[in-house]
C-alpha cells in the first residue's frame, strides 16, 4: 500500500481531539475507504462502519430520529460512514451525532461535494475537521518507489497520471483509466447534480481536456457545443464539485491591460485527461507535451498546497492583453512566487518587465523536470 501523507495527522486528529467529526473528501477511487480502514483498525475501540451505497444504510439515516440515532451510536467508540454523500440530508444527520453524542467519534468520507460539502458547512460550523485525499502526490509516490525511479518515470505519470490503481497496476494503465473516467467519474455527476445530459457533459470535458493550458471561454464553448453559456458554466462547476476539474482565475491588481476575465481550467490528474480525449502516445509523438506538463505541475501543486499548508493559497496566472504572461502564481501571506512551466528552456527564464515593475514583491522560478521534485517535496 502506497503511504498516504495525510494519515498521521489524520490518525493524530482522530485518536487526540474531542467532540469533532473528521471529514475526508475527494475524487473517487483515490484511496480514502483504504486510508480510513487502515486508521480505524488501530483504533483502540469498538468501530461500527457504515456505508451509504448501501440502499438499507442510506434508509436507516435518512431523517433519522435522536432515538433511533441513539440506538445506533450507543457502545460504538468510533462510527465510520463511508460515501456519506449518498445519505440524504447527511449534514443534519452529522450535526446531531455531534452536539448529541460526542463520546462517539465519527469519521465521514465522501467522493463529492455536492451533499457532503454543500449542505454541512453551516450545521456543521465548529464540529468538524476537513481533510481532502486526491490521487497520489509526487512526494508520496517518491517515498513508495525512490526518488530516482519517480523521476525516471515522470513520463509515464505525464501519460498515465497518478491514481492508486493505475500506479500499482502496470501495463494496464488504459484500461483502468478506461473505467474511470466513464461510471465512476460521472456517478456523483449524475446521482446528485442537475445534470440531465449526460452526452452533454463529455462534450464539454472533451472540450476541456483540448484546451488544457488554454484560456477558456465559456462563449466559445457555448457556440461549439450547441449550448448556451448558462449550461456551461452550470456544468462546469458541476465538474469542480466532483473533483474532475479545477479552475485558474487571472491575476490583476495594478496594470490597466492585464487580463481580469477569462480562466484557466485543469484536470486534476493527467490520465483522466488523456482518456476522455483517447490519447495516451508517448511524448516523443504529441502535440501537447507542454500542456501535459503544465497540468500535470499545476495539479500536483494544489495537492501539495492542500497537504503542506492544510489552506488554500491563492492560485492565479497572469497576462496582459499584449500577451506577455506567467503560467502560474500562488499568493501566500503577501508574497506572490511566480511559475514559468516548461518541459525545457532554450535560456534562463525571467519574469516579463511590466510584471516585475507592478509586484515588486515576488519570487520567480522555472519548472522543468530537473526540479520537479524540489518544487513538489512535502
């Protein structure tokens, strides 16, 4: 089993801090049911596990009474509810397992949030600790195998990406992608969202995946899949809930011409991308090595920020409307590091002048694969 980086603050917070329920998100298949099991085993206590795909689970909490709750949480020391977004009105449900029986912890996970993030973070307010799993980060597949096997093989984490199955299954990487990224990537979409055409919605991630790297817009859009901008963004934000994408505003403080209304989107792994488009050629053959790159950096960014700094930093990047621009930026506590991504550079990379004249207060710094794994260690 691939160490996950989270597991001992998450196993610190469970076993040391009262009266708080922990909350585990993320994309489906990253490895959270495994995390949990492994941590609630060395749980010094009785543990009753709980999940909502299970119709009579899903029955049973649903409006679920403080009786009827009681009996459920007495002689438990740990209750784990698994899927927890299946269950409706689940964060009501959470909200009185806290403030009723805290002597019982409990652990939620959940592959979406559109129920478990949506409708808890007001009941909830106080009584919970959110964690997020994602497909493996950099950092944790270097401890797995060593750090020179990781970087000898970023080109196959290019094409492949990097979720659990894929990682400890080589040689069948496209057809566990293959599954992926069709039932499970759209089962949340489908079972809890509004959406009513499922065509639609790989239209539009196809759509996306091409534009990888590319300012998206989402009239362009609208006019090349025959819908209207409402649905698109309608979807879009649909796909951000599910963990299947995340989006890149730009950055713009101080100049007149700098870019303030378009965005940039990203899929949250790179294997996911290449199978909604068909494509898993060796980089030597593509086109779009420099997008596969640049998703795959920025992706493995976020987890980074997510784990190393357990907040969310301001991710932007910037252009001007005479196209000088930066791939990425974070905004941390008033410094802004700024990221130029490149598979390779034909010359030292430096930041444009009007960048460097409006935010006097930054870092600058090129990305290739040379230092991938300093950029990216935990």
């Amino acid at each position: 089993m691939i160490d996950r980086f989270i597991t001992s603050e998450f196993t610190r917070q469970l076993t040391q801090t009262q009266g708080k329920l922990l909350i585990l998100m993320g994309p489906r298949q990253t490895g959270k049911t495994t995390l949990v099991r492994s941590v609630a085993a060395q749980f010094a206590g009785k543990t009753q596990y709980l999940t909502g795909d299970d119709p009579v689970i899903r029955n049973r909490l649903t409006h679920i009474g403080l009786d009827a709750l009681a009996t459920l949480m007495k002689g438990n020391d740990l209750l784990v509810l698994d899927e927890a977004q299946r269950i409706p009105d689940i964060g009501i449900t959470l909200k009185l397992m806290a403030d009723h029986f805290p002597e019982t912890k409990v652990i939620a996970t959940g592959s979406s949030s559109f129920e478990l993030a949506n409708q808890i973070n007001e009941p909830l307010t106080g009584r919970k600790t959110v964690f997020y799993l994602f497909p493996v980060c950099w950092q944790e597949l270097s401890s797995h195998v060593g750090a020179f096997n990781a970087e000898n093989d970023l080109e196959q984490r290019l094409r492949f990406g990097m979720y659990p199955e894929v990682l400890t299954n080589p040689g069948n990487e496209q057809e566990i992608l293959a599954g992926l990224a069709s039932d499970n990537l759209y089962r949340d979409l489908l079972s809890f969202a509004p959406i009513r055409k499922p065509e639609l919605l790989v239209q539009i991630l196809q759509a996306l995946a091409l534009q990888v790297g590319s300012e998206v817009s989402y009239n362009e859009l609208a006019g090349l899949i025959k819908v209207d901008k409402q649905t698109i963004a309608h979807y879009i934000a649909a796909l951000e809930q599910a963990y299947v994408i995340f989006r890149l505003g730009p950055l713009s403080r101080n100049l007149r011409n700098e870019i303030s209304t378009t965005r940039k989107i990203y899929f949250y792994d790179n294997g996911i991308r290449n199978a909604l488009i068909g494509n898993f050629a060796p980089l030597a053959l593509r086109q779009d090595k420099g997008a596969l790159w640049e998703n795959f950096v920025i992706s493995e960014r976020m987890k980074y920020n997510r784990y190393k700094r357990r907040h969310f930093v301001n991710a932007y990047f910037w252009r001007t409307k005479q196209g000088q621009e930066i791939d990425y930026l974070e905004d941390f506590e008033g410094l802004l590091d700024a990221f130029e991504i490149k598979w390779q550079f034909s010359r030292k990379p430096s930041p444009p002048a009007k960048f460097a004249s409006a935010y006097p207060n930054h870092t600058f710094q090129g990305i290739t694969p040379e230092v991938i794994s300093t950029f990216l260690a935990l």
